[in-house]
C-alpha cells in the first residue's frame, strides 16, 4: 500500500513538472502569432492563445500531500493538511490530496449584443433576446453590460492532470449568454432569483464592502462572510449588467463577471470546488451563495494580464493598479476574462 502510495505521487508531480517545463519551452520555442482580431460591426474579439494568453502563474500555489510542491505569493485557500485521502464517490479509492487553481470558464463582456470576443470577434444575432440597451451614459456613470459564459477546460485539452475524476471531461461550449435571459436585464425581475438584495441596498450594508475591498486588495482573499460585497468593484446584488456606479472600464467589466458568476452559483450551474475537509476532495458540493475567494480573474483580451505585481485579481481587487493600458477606446469595450477556480482533490 506504501509503495503504491508512493509511486502514486511521485507520477503525479512527474506529471507536473513535465507540463510546466513544456509550458516554457513552447513559450520560447513558439513564434508570435498574429492578432487574431475581427471587426465586424464594432464587434471585436480574439482566440486565446493557451500559453501567450493564459498567466500559468494564477495556477499555483500547488499542493500535494499536504505540501506545497510550488510555491506562490498569491493567496491561497485552506487546503487538506493529510498526507493521504479517500472516497467512496463513485467508487471507493485512496490517493493523495491535490489543490490547484483549475482556469475552467471564459467570460466575455461586451456592450454590443450578440459579439462574442473570445470567438474571435464573431457576431451570431438570432434576432430573437432582451438588449437590455447595453451601453454607458459617461455623465451620470451608469451602464449595461452583456455576458457570454463559456466552459473552457484547458488543462484537461492540454492532459495536464492524468487523473479523470479531477477534471470536467467537457468540450469548450458556451455556458451562457445574458442577451437570452431576460432577469439580467432588469433589475425588479432579477428579485426572483436574489430576493436577499432588498436587504442589502443601504448604506450600512454597502460600507461594509469597504472592508471587503481592503481585504482583497492587500493580496488577500475576499471575504466569504460579506458575500454581497464585489470590494472595490461594488455591490454584488442585483445579479443583472446594471452597473449604477461604472468609474472605470475596468471596474464595471469586473464587477459584472462576478455577477455573472454569482447568478450562475444561485441557479445551481457552478457549484463549490474547494474545502479543506476530506468530503471536498471527493466531489462538488451545490452552492447557492457564491464562495469568492475560489476564484480568481485575469483578464485575457483587449490586453492579456499576464505579467507585473498585480497579477491574477481576486474578485473585489482594486483594479486601478493594473488597467492603466488595458482598455483602450472602442476595443476596450469589448473584453474577455479567464475564469480561475480553486480545486481541492483526491489523486489515485
């Protein structure tokens, strides 16, 4: 049992190690492609290149065994703390445990109905949905913002982990798109699927999202206690592209991601990955209040956030540090974000 054990990890963090060390090579070996940039009625967008455009450094810390094999200055969750683990869904087994931040969805934010950036700028009107006359009034600071939700499973494209169980055996599909629902358009409608947000629409509530924003933006996680709270970006409630206070490109795009994300949680499509009791490691669990501090969001289009001291912003970070360049006029519209997710795991 000790032996198999043993071999059981020591392949795992084989396995690791061969995908970073590829990871770089591919970086250094691999030309510049072209922008792949379309415009089509406004609409523009772009293919994600998997290593020039994904900041593999939002994958670590990674943990195994209860030991951080790579380290990372970024904030982590709690993690198993036992060498070992064992299930019984769907079928007894014992492993080891593993913790990694998994970029499993792409999100889009558009102001132009129907272009969907991470297709590459591609526009699909079916002539049919809500509008919800997307756009930005600049002297009151108000604006609307559409969605699209893909599921983007790059590590399992990429055969990054071996085992099954730890990853969604899915194709890149879109999840989601906010024009076809009319509860994101309408702040009184939402209510049916948030009715808690009558609670929290005065000043006391929102002043707590200060602690929030100052918790997040000292390179810590979010609070999961103030989950109304989006920090610096805003209130997380209503869960609809109504942003009643855009002060940045930045911060409004942000900000609606972790709605969007929020909403998704409460209808029961996104469910909690990670935990530090042995029952996280086996299988998700239902969550219908969302547990921010298990996401991270890094932005990959107009300007891909790849590099520099603020990378990988957790939902509610300040994002003034680091927007400064990218949201250019008219493209900047138009952005598209990598959706990190904490997982907790049991390898076998």
């Amino acid at each position: 049992m000790i032996k198999n054990y043993k071999l059981t990890a020591y392949s795992f963090l084989i396995t690791v190690m061969c995908g970073f060390m590829l990871q770089y090579v591919a970086r250094a070996q691999t030309p510049s492609l072209p922008d792949i940039t379309q415009k089509v009625d406004g609409c523009r967008g772009k293919f994600l290149h998997p290593w020039n455009d994904v900041c593999w450094d939002c994958f670590l810390p990674l943990t195994v065994a209860g030991v951080k094999v790579f380290k990372s200055s970024l904030p982590d969750t709690k993690n198993y703390s036992l060498p070992a683990c064992a299930c019984t869904n769907p079928f007894p087994r014992i492993g080891i445990p593993v913790s990694y931040w998994n970029p499993t969805r792409l999100a889009d934010v558009t102001r132009d109905e129907y272009c969907f950036v991470g297709l590459g700028g591609l526009k699909i009107d079916p002539g049919i949905g809500f509008d919800g006359k997307a756009k930005r009034n600049i002297n009151q600071k108000v604006g609307h913002h559409h969605v699209h939700w893909y599921i983007y499973p790059l590590l399992y494209w990429m055969d990054f982990l071996t085992d099954v169980l730890c990853l969604e055996q899915v194709d890149f599909d879109i999840g989601y798109i906010t024009e076809l629902d009319p509860l994101w358009n309408n702040d009184m409608l939402s209510v049916l699927i948030n009715p808690e947000a009558i609670l929290f629409g005065n000043p006391i509530a929102q002043a707590a999202c200060s602690v929030d924003c100052g918790i997040a933006s000292a390179n810590k996680l979010p609070s999961d206690k103030l989950f109304w709270c989006a920090g610096c970006q805003g209130s997380l409630y209503p869960f609809t592209g109504n942003v009643g206070a855009e002060n940045t490109e930045m911060q409004a795009s942000t900000l609606v991601v972790a709605r969007m994300a929020a909403k998704l949680h409460r209808q029961l499509i996104l469910w909690d990955t990670s935990g530090s009791k042995a029952s996280d490691l086996c299988y998700k669990k239902p969550a219908p209040i969302i547990k921010k501090s298990q996401y991270r969001i890094q932005m990959g289009y107009p300007a891909r956030h790849t590099s520099g001291p603020f990378v990988c912003p957790r939902i509610g970070t300040m994002t003034i540090p680091y927007e400064s360049g990218r949201t250019p006029a008219i493209v900047g519209e138009n952005k598209a974000f990598i959706i990190w997710r904490k997982r907790n795991c049991c390898v076998f």
